[in-house]
C-alpha cells in the first residue's frame, strides 16, 4: 500500500453508536488515529499487534484491498468473543492509505 503526504477522513461508529468523522494522517495507523482522537481503543500493547484491544470492524470491500492478516493477528482475533471472519482486524495492523479515504470503522464490543 502507498503511503502519501495526504490525509483522509475516516467515519468511525463508536460502542454507543455515535460517529464521528476525523482525520487519519498519514505514516499512523488506524489505532493510532483512533487513539489520538479519543476513542476508547486501549492499544495496551502499543500496535505491537499483541493484545486486541484495538479490535474494529471494518466492511468486506475495505478488507479485499488490505494485507492478510498475519498469524499473530489471526490468533488474537479468533480468541475475541465478537470475532468476525469477514471484518475483523487490529486496528493497530491497518496503514494509513490515501484508497482507504472515507473507511468507516465500528469499534469492536469491548470484552468482558
């Protein structure tokens, strides 16, 4: 994916339903973008992509242009209780990419 010096907007649904349009800025991610914008992503391992606790969903049209998810993300997803297959990814693992303008992003249930 290309990285460039433009900033997209990204439309993000919180846990309460409530959205919320922001700027992704480009070299963050997308956990580092919801983090820095105050939405209630722990990140407690930093974007090191071993915790979960930036868990999103994304729409299946976003997740076709993305990377696979590696092992160690994999792993992590399938032991959350709201896993889903076909939308789930770390937030921490997404990149910033000019194509993604306009993503909407749910935050995942927080878990128990």
């Amino acid at each position: 994916m290309t990285t460039t010096k433009t900033i997209t907007k990204i439309n993000v649904i919180d846990r309460d339903g409530s959205e919320r349009r922001v700027d992704w800025e480009p070299e963050q991610s997308l956990m580092e973008t919801l983090r820095d914008n105050d939405f209630p992503i722990l990140a407690s391992c930093g974007g090191t992509a071993s915790c979960a606790t930036c868990h999103v969903f994304l729409t299946q049209e976003v997740m076709a242009h993305l990377e696979p998810r590696s092992e160690d993300e994999l792993e992590l997803l399938e032991d959350a209780e709201c896993y889903d297959e076909s939308r789930s990814r770390l937030s921490c693992q997404v990149r910033h990419d000019v194509k993604l303008d306009d993503l909407q992003v749910v935050i995942a249930p927080e878990e128990d």
